[in-house]
C-alpha cells in the first residue's frame, strides 16, 4: 500500500474491499520512502518517514528530520488492519531518489569515478547507514507489525552502466569510506579507478558506433584481464547494500524474535540482468532474509527486458545484432524465447516466465524461507503498447506461482478495478490459498 492510497482514499472501504473481493491477508505499506513529485515542475523530493520519528533511534547522524508531511500515516494503518484481524508490514524503501529534503543530504551521495556527486546516497557512508539502521529500529520497535520487507531498487555500477550508459551512470562509488573499504581488503583504489574509466570509454565508444577493431568483448576481457579491480569493486559495492541488510536483520531478531524481515527482489534489477542476478544470490540472501519476493510483473516485462537487450547491444554484446542480443539474453536467464526483438513492444509474457522465476527460488531455497511471488495486475502507462491486465491472466498467473511451489503471492498493487480483485480472490480459492 502507498501513502497515497492510505491518505487520499477511504482507507476503511480501501481495505474492506480488497479483503472481501481478493482475500486480502496482509498489508505491506511503504512507511518510509522518499521520490520526486511527479507534478513538481522543478520535481522537488517529497516523502520521507509515514511513521513518528524517535529522536533516540538517530543517534550518529545529522539525518533525523525527515518525517512526511502527512505525518504517521502508519499508525492509522495499523489501527485499521487490526479492526479487520489483517498483518501489517512496512514495505522499507530506501529508493534511488536522494532525500534532498533532508538538509545536508549531499554529503551522503556516492562520488563517481571521476570525483563527482553521483546520483545515490553511499551505502558505507556513516551518517546514511545511521539512518537507515535507525528507521528499521525505530518503526520495528514502536509499532505492533510483523516485520520489514526490504525494497532497495538499485544495482552495481557495471548493472547501471550497461542499462543506463556511462554518460547518465557514471561508476560509483570512489568516495573515501569505500576506497578505504577497498584498501583494507588489498584493492588499490587508483587502479579501480582507471580500469572503470577506461570501461567507460569503451562502452561512450560503442554508443557512438565508434566501434574498435577486435571488437567490442574482446576489449572487455581485456580489461577485465588487465584490471581483476574491476569485478574487485562490483563486488565491493554489493557487499556494502548486504551489510546493511544484515545489520537490520540482526535489529528485528534483538527487538522481537518473531519478527521477519523479508527482500522484494527489484524486477528491473535482477529479472534480466545477468550481472545483477549473478550478484543477488538466493543462497546468500537467505543468511538475512525470512522470506523472499522475486518481482515477476508480466505487463511490464517486454519492455524492461528490451532495456536490458539495449544495454547490453550497446556496450558488452556490441558486436552483435539487437535481436541476436535478445535471444542471447533468454538463454542467458533461462527462459524460453517469448518472442523476437521487433515484437516485444505489443508483447505480454506469458505465465511461463512466472513460473520459471518461481521454480528458480525454489529449487535453491527450498523450504529453507518461504518464496512469496511478486505480482502486479496495474497496467504501466509508462511503457507505449502495455497491454491492460484481464482476469484471465490474473487467475493464470497466479495458478502459475502455485504450481511452481510459491508459498503465497504479494501483489505490488491490485487497482481500483472490481473484476480484478475477485479474480484475485477466485484463484487464490481454486489453488486452495484461502
């Protein structure tokens, strides 16, 4: 649930709906996220904490004033689940929006390869880390919920550079806590930083169609036999996003030991990159995790995995065709090809693609933590061509996770139509979840 549905809608009908017509069980709201305001004309930060802010949580930081202006909205929530014998979850969010409504906020920020303010706070930063350590004991410590699910959408510099370009995702972070991190496990910072830099140049090169002479990949491994500093400071990156979520796992089990803290896996993030899902092990994950949610959102599937095939044409696999890339690209993730390149603007997956994501977790989590499938039936306007969700592929996809062996579905949202939400509720009775 965002804040929005919980302070512009009825939150009382909100909820008696969906638990009438979709068998609603549990409620994950976002209590603290930060984005822009997408009717700002200068899109100014709004957002922050959607829960009442305890001074002594923050201590270490200069990062303590950040409640939203809508106050604690999460206790209302709460207030209203309980009525209805509903769990409640905050959906944590450390989003890819800098909190620039926090004064100060620039000295958090990752430092890129050539010295500058990148776009993301650093996840080594003290102050940052405080912070966040400080929100997870604050909302887990004073309110009456089940756990945290965390949503940190982001990736590791060579993720970045190779779906956004080094132009718009410059490498980070070089600030001086990870150069320091990097020292102290024998990684010269320097050579880090003129292997990514010539990274960069060689993927600014295929942008430009400037192609060298041996080509794209051979150049790549080359640097990468060149500079080992490279994968050195991918890995390095992803460890300090971990460390952090092992430190709020840590916090939920000395607050309360039933308490759960579960990872949303970013459907941009690791549904098709090789890189990030090489990087986002479900081995790894289950150490700090109590449950896992892979984002499988069919509707804006083609298209996400058509940024990825982009990506990848224009830096690492330029050698090769966009089309060739894309069924690379399926036989990389392990999917049968939905479709050819040119179609994937007019294209749904189908449930197949749910049910190998789901079958992955499980056949390396086993029964170790539950695998919850994430599912979406809003349409995403965002993307020209997305086709609107029908109850027939609600009840598809969702018979689809069952079959796989899911242990339950959370839907990133639902919608305000009734045929939707019914349809939810049919296929959750037919599969025997309710």
């Amino acid at each position: 649930m965002e804040p929005s549905d919980a302070v512009k809608n009825d939150m009382s009908q909100f909820l008696d709906r969906f638990q009438e017509t979709a068998r609603l069980q549990s409620v994950f709201f976002r209590a603290y996220v930060f984005e822009f305001d997408p009717a700002g004309v200068d899109r100014p930060c709004i957002g922050g904490a959607y829960f009442t802010i305890h001074p002594e949580c923050y201590e270490g930081t200069f990062m303590r004033d950040f409640q939203a202006e809508e106050g604690d909205v999460l206790a209302s929530v709460v207030e209203e689940a309980e009525r209805r014998g509903l769990h409640v979850y905050v959906y944590f969010f450390p989003a890819k929006t800098p909190p620039s409504r926090i004064p100060g906020y620039e000295r958090i920020l990752e430092v890129d390869v050539y010295g500058n303010p990148a776009s993301f706070a650093c996840w080594r930063n003290p102050d940052y880390r405080q912070h966040i350590l400080g929100a997870a004991r604050d909302i887990l410590t004073n309110y009456p919920i089940l756990g945290l699910m965390w949503g940190a959408e982001r990736c590791g510099p060579l993720g970045w550079m190779v779906l956004k370009g080094p132009a718009r995702m410059t490498p980070a972070c070089f600030c001086g806590h990870c150069c320091r991190a990097a020292e102290e496990r024998g990684i010269d910072p320097e050579r880090a930083r003129e292997a990514w830099r010539k990274l960069s140049e060689l993927f600014s090169s295929v942008l430009a169609r400037d192609m060298p002479s041996e080509g794209v990949f051979i150049n790549f491994w080359r640097i990468l036999l060149r500079y080992p500093e490279v994968l050195q400071w991918e890995a390095l990156w992803w460890d300090g996003k971990s460390s952090i979520q092992r430190e709020i796992h840590a916090i939920a089990k000395s607050v309360r030991g039933e308490l759960v803290v579960g990872h949303h896996m970013w459907h941009r993030g690791r549904a098709f990159s090789p890189f990030n899902r090489a990087a986002l092990d479900y081995e790894e994950i289950s150490e700090f995790a109590d449950f896992v949610k892979p984002a499988m959102f069919s509707n804006p599937a083609p298209f996400r995995f058509k940024e990825q095939a982009d990506g990848l044409a224009s830096s690492i696999l330029g050698d090769l065709t966009h089309d060739e890339v894309a069924r690379t690209l399926f036989r990389f993730l392990g999917y049968d090809p939905e479709c050819d390149y040119e179609q994937l603007p007019s294209h749904r997956f189908s449930p197949r693609y749910v049910y190998r994501e789901v079958e992955i977790a499980k056949k390396v989590l086993g029964d170790r933590i539950p695998v919850y499938a994430g599912l979406c039936c809003h349409t995403y306007r965002g993307y020209p061509g997305t086709q609107d969700v029908t109850p027939e592929v609600v009840i598809a996809e969702l018979r689809a996770a069952s079959q796989a062996g899911a242990d339950g579905v959370i839907y990133d949202s639902i919608g305000q139509r009734p045929e939707i939400s019914k349809a939810i509720g049919e296929a959750l009775r037919l599969e025997g979840w309710v």
